[in-house]
C-alpha cells in the first residue's frame, strides 16, 4: 500500500484451528519519508485501534455468513 504519505506492507494469516475456528494474525508495516509526518503519525494514527476495528469487523461479517 501507498500514498502521498506513507508506504507500507500488510500481511494477514487466516490459520484453521478447527472445523469452527480460525485464528487470524496480521501484521502491518508502515515507513514515512517526511520526519515531520513520522511524528505527527505517532501522535495522532492509532495502528493498533485501526487493525482491532478491522479484526472487529471481519469477526461480525463471518460470523453472518
């Protein structure tokens, strides 16, 4: 992934543990060129917040299907 900002990597892993589980993990990489937004980023872009929304909402969309 790519931006004006920012590049970056994210990886997810979908692993069965059984017939009704699967453990999810991902991991998410992220470089800032510019100094200035590197520690704005650190202020303000909660990384971990964002990856449990997404964990959170991949959870609900399994679980209708």
């Amino acid at each position: 992934m790519s931006s004006q900002i920012f590049t970056g990597e994210w990886r997810a892993t979908l692993t069965p543990i059984d017939e009704e589980q699967t453990r999810f993990e991902a991991t998410e990489s992220l470089t800032f060129p510019n100094p200035f937004i590197r520690v704005l980023s650190y202020l303000f872009m909660d990384l971990e917040k964002f990856m449990q929304t997404y964990e959170d909402e991949l959870r609900k969309k399994l679980e209708k299907e």
